[in-house]
C-alpha cells in the first residue's frame, strides 16, 4: 500500500506537470518538459510563462525537495495575468510560493537556487540575474498590498515599487527583500536582513541590516477605509 500512494503521488505530479508545461509553453518547448513540477498546489494558471534560450527537459525545478528540516508540501503557484521569465535553469525548493499579479512582471536569471520556503510576491516588478542563490525562509515581495495615506495633506504613497537583484549574489536565510530595493552584483546579504528601499549598496560586499528599531519616515499612517492600491 505504501508503494502504491508513492506511486500514485508521483502519476499526479507527473499529470500536473504535463498539464502546466502544455498550457503555458509553445508545443515546441512544451515536448520537452522543461517545467516539473513537485507536489504543485496551482491557485491561478493565468498570464504567461518564458523561457529564453536553449530549452531542454527538466531545466526549472518548482517545489523540489531539499531541506528537510522544512515541510515537504511542493510549491504554491498563483498567476492572475503577469509574466514569468526564466532565462536558464532554476531550481525552488519545497515549501516555497511564487505569486504573481496580474500586472507583474517578475524575471528570474540563469542558475537561479532558492533551497527551500522562498516566497515570491511579485505584482509589479521584480528582476533577478543570473547565479543568484537564495536560502532559506525568504520573502522577496515588491508590494506592500495597501497604501499609507499623508496625515498633513491626505496624499496618498504608491505601495509598489520595481526589484532588482544582481548576479553571483547570495541572500542568505530569513532575509526579506521589499518594494524599490537594487540588491547589486557579487554582495552577500547576511541572514535575517531586512533590506528595504535600498539602492546605494555597494558590489562585493556584505551587507546587513540594523537589529535597533528607528523611525524611516514621519507623518503617514495606514487609512484602512482607504488602502487600496492601483497598479499603472
């Protein structure tokens, strides 16, 4: 019984990722399945997906096994209308979300390896280059999914702003990258790193963020009868 579920696990997996390579891919990249899949949990199959360059089986890997001290529940996949881009081969570990708006646009680089619980809110804009490796427990979210309205002149903030990660860099676990952060080429962002807005880092080096909480901005607060954000 038990190689029978194991089984049985494996012919749904495999059905999905058939299903999702065919629905989202040319018939002449979709042949090769180079999309598997792993435990998939597919909340929307809007937009559409790209792969640039040479496509070959197996080359994009969505929920992989590989830390088990992290649940083995595959990937979580939403798209209400974006585009994902992946240019080369990419590997997203178990536990792990990719959600996309319906105006994202979220680019994944070459040699692309998130280990395990990445989590990808992309509803904007979020461009990552080649040979970036991620660890564990990490959120990479260009939205903040409301506004904050200006006390003194009722105005109110965007709530989204592009992100762009650069090549050979290395985010380590439990870092969080928010709206209108350039994480620039060969630097480390060192674990538990809130890296917010930034965009005066310097390449090649580590960078971390403050653990003394300070003020960022006076004067905004959130409205919560009026929060909503308007993508352009």
């Amino acid at each position: 019984m038990v190689k029978l579920f194991k089984y049985s696990w494996c012919l749904r997996n495999v059905l999905r990722t058939i299903w999702f390579n065919f629905h989202y891919l040319p018939f002449k990249q979709a042949i090769f399945l180079p999309i598997i899949l792993y435990k998939p949990k597919i909340i929307a199959a809007k937009g559409r997906i790209l792969i640039n360059g040479p496509v070959r089986p197996f080359m994009i890997h969505l929920g992989r096994p590989l830390v088990y001290l992290y649940p083995n529940s595959g990937v979580i996949f939403e798209n209400w209308g974006g585009v994902i881009t992946f240019n080369g081969p990419c590997i997203i570990g178990n536990a792990s979300a990719i959600s996309v708006g319906e105006k994202g646009y979220l680019s994944i680089g070459g040699k692309f390896k998130a280990t395990t619980s990445l989590k990808i809110a992309c509803y904007h804009n979020i461009n990552i280059a080649k040979n970036v490796l991620v660890g564990w427990d990490c959120l990479i979210a260009d939205s903040d999914f409301h506004v904050l309205t200006n006390c003194r002149n009722g105005t109110l903030t965007t709530g989204y702003a592009p992100i762009e990660i650069g090549e050979n860099t290395w985010i380590a676990m439990k870092c969080t990258i928010l709206k209108g952060s350039v994480l620039p080429k060969c630097s480390v962002l060192s674990a538990c790193t809130l890296y917010a807005g930034v965009k005066d880092s310097k390449e090649y080096s580590v960078i971390s963020s403050s653990v003394s909480p300070y003020t960022k901005i006076e004067g905004l607060y959130r409205n919560i009868d009026n929060d909503q954000i308007i993508y352009k």
